[in-house]
C-alpha cells in the first residue's frame, strides 16, 4: 500500500489531505471537489477573537469541519478519529498503523515541524498532513502544501502533535475504515451548494458571517482612518495574510470554489453553475485587487485610501451577494 | 521563502480554472514581511527592557518564539494575570523547575535558554 502512495501538491491541507486520503483508497476526489462537497468556503470576522491582538478573519469553515463534514455526508465512508492524552501512546498508536501499511492523517502545530521554512513557522495548531511510513526514526511525510515528500524525526512529529494552546490537536490522527467505490455527486453537489448559500448570503442570519461579515469588516475599514498608522497596517496585513498566504489557493478559496464549480458544472451538466463558476472567478480577481491594495497602502503608495479599500470591499460582498442569490435556485 | 512553491488554482489561456505552481506574489511578501517585522519589534523592545531588568527573559523569549501573552497563558493553561506576574525579574529568577520546564515545553525551547538572555538582539 504504502509504496503505491502518490503525493500530491494541494492549496490547502485539510482538502488537501482528505482528496489523498480518498484518492489513495482508489476514489478520484479532486481539491476543490472535496472543499465544494463540504461546503468549506464561508467568510467570518470575529472581533471577540484575537490572533496577535488582530481579530480573526477567515475565509473557509472551522478548521477540522471539512473533514468531519466529508466523512458524515459522503455514504459509505466511514473515518476513525483518535486523540490520546498520553503523547507516547499517540506514537505508538500512529506506529501501530503505519506498521499495518495505512496512510495516516494527523493534526499537528506548523511551528515545531522542522520542514517548514523558519519564516513560516506560526504557532497555528491547525495543520493537516499525512503520514505515509517510517523508516528508521524518521516518519515519511506527505504534506499536501509542499511539492514534495517532506520527513521529520520522532520528537518533532510527537512535539507538533502534542503542541498546547488554541485548537490544541491532542495528538489526533485520522483514516478511512471504509471508502465506498463512488459518490453520489447527484444527490451531494446540490446539497452542498445550498449549505454554502445558507451560510453565506445576505439572508443569513449571523451579522458576522458571509456577505454580512464582508461588509461588517469593510466598515471596520473606514474607521481605521482614525486609528494609529502602525495599527491600521497591521489590521490590513492580517486580512491579506489570512487571504493570500494561508494556503487558500489565491483569492481567500474564491479561486478553488470557482474550480468546484466548474467541475461541477461538468457533472450535474448545468449552465447555471457553469455562470456561477465565472463569476467566482471573477470574485477571485476582485479580493485579489483588494490585496493588492492593502499592500500598497501599507507602503504608503499609489493614492488608496482606507475609503477606497472598504469601498472595494463592498463590491467584493455585492458580487459575492448577487452569486448567492444567483445560485439560491438551483436544485 | 527556501525556494519552496506552493499552489494556487487560476484561469489558463483555454478559461478552464487550474492549479498553477507559484513561489507567491509580492503582496504576499510583502505582508509576510510586516507580521514578521512587528514580531522582531516586540522582541527587540522585550530584550531592551530585560537588559535593563524592566522584564524577565520569559518576555522576550516569549516573543522570539512567535507567541503573545494570549498565547502563551493558553498554552500553559494558566490566567494571563499570572503569566504577566512572571515577567517580574525577581519572581521569575525563583519560578520553580517545573514551571520553567512548563513554560520552556510549550516555546519549544530547554529550561536554562530560557533563563538566559542572549546579549545582543537585532
């Protein structure tokens, strides 16, 4: 089993992961075919939450909710989870089945793997990866955000496994114990759309979610005029950094959820969702443009203003309005 | 950023969206830069005051390693209240080895570098 492992490089590591996981046990699930199935993009803006002093802005669904949201919806796959409180068990555990030849997934901290580049190394607990086999004391891993194979030696694999703090993994590992041979894209794909849509658009009844959350943060944005310079930067280098750089695959997942879309499209054979699919595409362009922009302010150039950023936003949350009611009829 | 590249998923020339290897844009550098320049400059203030004795080790190490009081007091599974009281160089210099090896585990850092300061930070 092991050796038949194919690594693939993904945006993202939780779809990343799970579209290997599926794919390794013979089920051809693409990427963005694993984030649209479990209706991971969203957009949310808690205030009450700080990262560094920052409020928390993210643009897909909880971390882990794609996985378990994966595993309920898909019939016939059924997924082991495990934590451990002892962190010597939760080796010997992972050891256990590695030994048996399954490719493993784990939740680890990014900051104690030693891959990573230093610059990227956060203490962000959430990362997704997997583990395809041991030689030695070192662990084969196959991280679906680098091109290829990465290894690490035990106690940094226990280290990030057992890292303290926000979102603390435990040491949690998952697998497949059953894949089914197909999905029912038939019954899915229409399900999924309509979670997204419920979650996201204007009608949604959470201030801080979707549309509501966009515009709620493009607000935020026109008082930053009256904040401290150094303050404002870093409010508006968090939003790019949790939109660009944190494995989204360009345009905070808009880009990766056009490409579902298209996939989409191609299997329900809908021109609806083949519309769909080109607005998000241009969505993606457009939160692209807003990067662009908090960049430049940043370093004092070109004439943006904090208006003119939150007047961007908003038609970044108009057109993301206008898809979802776009889209609120398709069944 | 060691030469690695990541994915992003992108229109072709054919209009279909595909995934495209990239080593990243220079937005995104340039908002890297800043997180990790704001990062240093709480450091550097950290290490100027522990110089001084204004603030223990603990402060600066905090920083260095990328953390903030949130995150440590979270890490450590104590109030931040108490983990501020720790930044008292007097207190600090009679925390007991366990709590040191507690603080030091979660940084990813031995019990005695924690103790110690380097002598010059930029």
């Amino acid at each position: 089993m092991t050796d038949a492992f194919q690594h693939q490089h993904a945006a993202h590591c939780e779809t990343g992961v799970m579209s290997a996981i599926l794919r390794h046990h013979g089920l051809a699930v693409s990427e963005p075919m694993a984030f649209g199935l479990a209706s991971g993009l969203a957009f949310a803006y808690l205030p009450m939450v700080k990262i560094n002093g920052l409020p928390l802005i993210a643009y897909r669904i909880p971390p882990r909710m794609i996985i378990r949201l994966l595993s309920r919806r898909i019939n016939g796959l059924s997924m082991a989870f495990r934590k451990f409180r002892n962190p010597d068990e939760g080796m010997r555990a992972l050891d256990r089945l590695l030994d048996d030849g399954q490719v493993v997934g784990l939740q680890t901290s990014v900051f104690f793997l030693p891959y990573f580049p230093q610059d990227m190394r956060f203490h962000f607990n959430a990362h997704n990866l997997l583990v395809y086999g041991r030689f030695g004391t070192e662990y084969g891993i196959s991280d679906p955000v680098f091109s290829h194979l990465v290894s690490t030696d035990a106690e940094s694999l226990q280290k990030a496994r057992f890292a303290k703090g926000a979102l603390a993994p435990k040491g949690m590992m998952y697998y497949p114990v059953s894949v089914p041979a197909e999905i029912d894209f038939q019954r899915l794909i229409p399900k999924a759309i309509k979670l997204t849509i419920k979650v996201s658009s204007r009608r949604s009844p959470m201030p801080i979610a979707g549309v509501n959350g966009i515009r709620r943060v493009a607000r935020r944005i026109e008082k930053l005029a009256d904040a401290e310079s150094r303050y404002a930067n870093l409010f508006l280098g968090h939003i790019v950094r949790m939109q660009e750089e944190i494995g989204t695959g360009g345009g905070g997942f808009r880009f990766m959820y056009a490409a579902f879309l298209q996939e989409a499209a191609e299997i329900m054979a809908s021109d609806l969702l083949a519309e769909a699919a080109d607005k998000m595409s241009e969505i993606g362009d457009e939160w692209r443009l807003f990067a662009l922009m908090c960049a430049r302010m940043s370093k004092q150039r070109h004439g943006d203003t904090f208006a003119s950023i939150a007047q961007q936003m908003n038609k970044v949350a108009q057109m993301e309005s206008d898809l979802y009611d776009l889209l609120s009829v398709y069944r | 950023m060691e030469g690695e590249t990541k994915v992003i998923y992108a229109r072709s020339d054919s209009g279909r969206i595909e995934t495209a290897q990239t080593s990243g844009w220079d937005v995104e550098e340039t908002v890297l830069e800043q997180a990790i320049d704001e990062i240093h400059r709480q450091a550097k203030e950290a290490h100027t005051r522990a110089v001084t004795g204004k603030t223990s080790p603990l402060e600066f190490h905090m920083y260095n390693q990328r953390m903030d009081l949130a995150m440590l007091a979270q890490a450590v599974g104590r109030f931040q209240w108490l983990v501020k009281r720790d930044f008292d160089p007097a207190r600090f210099a009679r925390l007991s080895p366990a709590r040191l090896e507690r603080y030091a585990d979660v940084m990813g850092l031995q019990p005695d570098i924690l103790q110690t300061l380097p002598d010059r930070y930029d």
